[in-house]
C-alpha cells in the first residue's frame, strides 16, 4: 500500500511537471529534463509493462503523462515519436493491452494518440501484430471490443497515402481477415465494418483497391446477402457497398453476369428497398440510379 501510494503521488508530481497547474504553465527546462530522464532511465516503457498493478486515478495519470510528452515538439522534432520509433515494442505493449481489460481502456487511449504520428501507425500497419486487430475487435467485452475497432478505424483512415500503400501490399492477407468481420455474429462489429468498408472503398486515395474489390464475384455475393439481412441498418450499409459494384463503368465480365442472372430480382428488390426513408432524397436517388443501370445492362 504505501508503494502504491508513493507510486500515486510521484506520477501527479510528474503529471504537474507537464501540464502545469491552473495558475501556472509548465517550465520549459524542467519539462525537457523530465522527458529526457523518462527516455534514459526506461521508465515510460516501466510504467507502460506495470500498468495493472497501478491503481485507477494513476492509470489515467499515466495515460495523460504519456500523451503529453509524446505531443512534445522541438521545434520541428518530435522527441517521443523519435524515441519511441527507436523503440517500438512500447507500440506492441500498448497493442496487447486490449488483452488486459483491467487496463484495455487506457491502452487505446495512449495507442490512438500514437497513431496521429505516421512514423508510428506504419510501425503499426506493415508489423505483424496488426493482424491482431480482427481478434480484438471481436471480443465479448463490449466496451473493449469498441475501442478496440475505434483504434482500428483511425489506423485505417488517419494517414491516406500510407494506408492505401499498405492496403496494396497486404490485400489478399487484410481482405481474407475482413471478410470475416462481414461474417460476423456481433451485430456492432458487423455493421461498423461494414461502415469503414464503404469508407474506404469510396476513399479516392484507394481506387486501386476499390477496383480489386468490386471486381471479385464472391464480394458482390457477400453483399446482395447483407441487403437482405434482418437488420435495416446493416442492409443500408451493405447498399452504400453495393452501389459501388453497379455504378462502376468498368465492370468485369462476372459482375456483370450475376448483375444480369438476378436483374428482375434486383429490380423489384431495389424498388421496395427501405422505402421508410422518405426523407433521405440522396439514398432515394442513389437507389433509382441503381435500378437504371441494372434495367438498362446488355447481355454482352
């Protein structure tokens, strides 16, 4: 107990430091100081590895020590990004924290803020951990399995370049993953997948990736099914998906044929499609855009 207190007042002292008080801002000198010694003496890294065993009012003094230092710039330097790219396993600690719930939480907080430095998300990204993401999104804790897929969306939207290149590169691996989130028995992690796969795919930064997407049968199969699915919102998302297989111009030869085998379903089915929204004109006049060109296919 008194460790944990003496723990207890060390971090506010330290979090004082950074911060400052209400009446007075942080000094500079002293600021510099502290962070250097946080990077020689390991201890961000210490307090990162024994976060569990740090009660809660210090977990969240932790978590705001680490976000403020790692927002320190030296002009146009970075010290912490620069420190922590050198030093990347404290990424991979936080990661693994989604496998902790007593500090899950606070992981994701110091993760995401990681993540706004595209150093840091391309560790991320183009590391084989990332894969562990699908694994946490799916988790039965509901609060951690949200966070976990809100560090997942900023990774996959925050950098566009980036994300479009790794895409690229790790197509066939992430597409084969993702699938199975569109597959998935949690209704949230089904729907907010959904959700980000229309982002991406209408992202302008991924066209290459939407055309990999939308020429490949079985995505097109997927998602006919998930308009018919027993949630109105999963369907609306399926649709913002499905739209972009009919609008494209440049159609493969298999697309086209199921588009063709299924025309007087699809247009009977588009017609009747969630009609309740009424005050939606953009989605009524998407969806009769969508009837006209599947009316208006040729066998070729």
């Amino acid at each position: 107990e008194q460790a944990s207190e003496e723990v207890s007042k060390s971090l506010q002292a330290m979090k004082e430091i950074l911060c400052g008080t209400t009446d007075k801002e942080p000094p500079t000198e002293i600021v510099a100081q502290l962070a250097q010694e946080l990077y020689n003496s390991g201890l961000l890294v210490t307090l990162i590895a024994n976060l569990q065993l740090i009660d809660f009012e210090g977990k969240k003094d932790v978590s705001q020590i680490f976000n403020n230092i790692l927002r320190r710039q030296i002009g146009t330097r970075s010290p912490t990004v620069e420190y922590i790219s050198a030093h990347p396993h404290i990424l991979f600690m936080l990661l693994k924290g989604y496998e902790s719930p007593s500090v899950a939480l606070r992981c994701g907080i110091m993760l995401r803020e990681c993540i706004r430095h595209e150093p840091l998300a391309k560790i991320i990204l183009f590391s084989e951990q990332f894969r562990d993401f699908f694994k946490y999104v799916e988790m039965s804790t509901f609060d951690i399995a949200s966070d976990a897929f809100a560090t997942f969306k900023d990774l996959l939207t925050r950098h566009k370049l980036l994300v479009a290149e790794f895409l690229e590169q790790n197509y066939d691996v992430i597409f084969e993953d993702y699938e199975k989130l569109l597959h998935s028995e949690n209704y949230v992690t089904k729907r907010q997948s959904l959700k980000l796969l229309g982002e991406l795919i209408l992202d302008r930064h991924n066209f290459a990736i939407m055309t990999k997407y939308i020429s490949k049968p079985e995505n097109l199969k997927l998602m006919m099914n998930l308009l018919r699915d027993k949630s109105p919102n999963i369907q609306f998302e399926a649709f913002h998906v499905f739209k972009v297989f009919v609008a494209s111009p440049n159609k493969t030869q298999p697309i086209v044929e199921i588009l063709l085998k299924n025309q007087p379903k699809l247009i009977e089915f588009l017609s009747n499609f969630q009609k309740e929204r009424t005050d939606d004109e953009q989605f009524t006049d998407e969806k009769n855009y969508l009837i006209k060109q599947i009316r208006d296919l040729k066998k070729p």
